[in-house]
C-alpha cells in the first residue's frame, strides 16, 4: 500500500527534480566501423529478426551485413545504372 508520506514532513505537493544546466544532450559513439560499400550517404538501416545480420541502404544499394563481419557485406540490390548522367533524364 502506498501512503503519501508528504504530510507527515510539511509538505503539501509533490516535488518533483528539476535539470538545472540546459537540455540534455545526446551524444554517438561509433561502436564499430563496417567497410565504405555505399557511394552516396546511407539513410536506412534494419536491423533482422535473427539477431546477427542488418541491411544498410542508400539511394541507389542495399546491403547485407553481418555484425561480426565489418569488412565485407553481401549486395542485395544495385540500381546503381552503367552511366550516371543517365538518372538525370
């Protein structure tokens, strides 16, 4: 049973901790760095259900990566055309 032991030292409302100093500020840390695979910046990543791999995907890849294996991955997809210039027509 909870009691509101408050009254019983003077207090009439609940107080409650205040951060004194700003925001909070959260910061990364790289915990692991996998192979450069991606040409363009990577915007999506997944983790899968089996615990050990993940995909990582940019505008025009997706790769499989393996947690433990940080220096190669396997291509899922490549869009990436034989000429550049021709995604821009």
């Amino acid at each position: 049973r909870l009691e509101n032991t408050n009254r019983e030292h003077g207090y009439d409302e609940l107080r409650v901790p205040r951060l004194v100093g700003g925001a909070p500020q959260a910061r990364a840390r790289a915990r692991a760095t996998y192979a450069r695979e991606h040409a363009y910046h990577v915007h999506s990543l997944s983790v899968c259900a089996d615990g050990e791999t993940f995909l990582s995907a940019d505008d025009l890849r997706v790769n499989l990566w393996r947690l433990d294996v940080a220096d190669r991955c396997c291509n899922v997809v490549d869009a990436k055309p034989p000429n550049m210039e021709d995604l821009a027509a």
